[in-house]
C-alpha cells in the first residue's frame, strides 16, 4: 500500500491580507460604491473564463462592474462597458488591494490544477465563485464561498444576488481562516519536508 497525501499550494498570507483601504482602491479604478466583482488570469482566454465574464456582464445589476486582471491590449478593447480591464502586474500588493476591496472573486476558468488566484482572494477577506471542474471546488466551502455548473450564468448571478444581500463581510473572516488552516506557504512547506 502506498501512502497519499494532497498538500495544497501555499500562499504568503503577510502579504496576502485583507487589510486594506477599500475606497481607495476603488477610487482608483472608478469603481467607487458599486458591487465589485474580480477576476484575475494571465494569459485570458475562453477556457479562462473570457466569454462566461462578457456574458455576465450583460445581466448583473447596473450599480455592479467587474474588473479583470491579465488582459491583453485587444482583450481591452473589445470589452462591454461594465467591464474594467488591465493588463497582467507583477505586483503581488497591487493583486492583493484588488482581491481584498472585491465583494466577490469570480474563477470562471476549466482548466486549473489548483487555481492560487481563488486562494489568494479567501486570504484577502473575498469570497470565491467557481465551477465545479477541475480542482476549484477544493478550495471553497459553503462558508467562503459558492460551486456552480460549469458556464450556469444565471446561477453565477444568482450567488451575486445572495452575496450582495449577505454583504462580503458575511463571509470574510471565514475566507482569511480558511486560507490560514489550508493555504499557508510556511506550513505546506514543513508538510513537504515531512512527507
């Protein structure tokens, strides 16, 4: 018999927090008080979730906007008006103002092995929409966030409906525990020493 064991990936969890100020981060992309939904790949393509976003954007409330990260010039382009885009940054404190200030992350992708962006936004406070593929359903729970039917665009805005009437911070310090007890990079180090 041979032993198994998942060790999740690690995150930097001083970096990735959830204390920061929210309406300047806002301010700053022209968000403001509006419901802010964020996605974040690089390189964006259909199986990353591209179209499911431009999809979304055509039927969620209007004093909602969602920003992507990682976009190309062409991708930037082409988006709806409800749709914020940047190209990809390098910086790991400018992902992590964007992740704590969301009222909701969004991974719409098919093709993750574990999906660090989702990890990365429950350490930061901000509940997590995924589909239920691939390994993104292993890192939520029913308490930080929500598994959806892979391209079930209407159940993506039924979940920011209930977000919205829950608020984020219904759920944010059962994100930031969630991300301490399964995505420490300190802590998933010792487990590979171990095993």
């Amino acid at each position: 018999i041979h032993r198994r064991e998942v060790i999740y990936n690690g995150i930097d969890l001083t970096i990735f927090t959830p204390i920061v100020n929210h309406e300047a981060v806002k301010d700053e992309y022209g968000i403001g008080d509006k419901f802010f939904i964020l996605g974040v790949a690089s390189p964006w393509s259909d199986r990353k979730g591209l179209n499911d976003f431009i999809k979304l954007s055509y039927i969620i409330p209007e004093d909602s906007v969602i920003l992507l990260v990682g976009l190309n010039r062409a991708q930037i382009k082409g988006l709806p008006p409800n749709i914020i885009g940047i190209g990809r940054t390098e910086s790991q404190y400018k992902l992590r103002d964007l992740y704590a200030a969301a009222d909701l992350f969004i991974n719409f992708s098919v093709e993750e092995t574990f999906g660090l962006t989702t990890a990365e936004a429950l350490a930061c406070g901000t509940p997590a929409l995924v589909y239920n593929v691939t390994a993104c359903p292993e890192i939520v729970d029913s308490t930080t966030g929500f598994v959806i039917s892979r391209a079930d665009i209407a159940q993506a805005l039924n979940v920011i409906k209930t977000i919205r009437i829950n608020s984020r911070s219904f759920y944010a310090s059962a994100c930031r525990a969630r991300a301490e007890r399964l995505f420490n990079n300190r802590e998933r180090i010792v487990d590979y020493m171990n095993l």
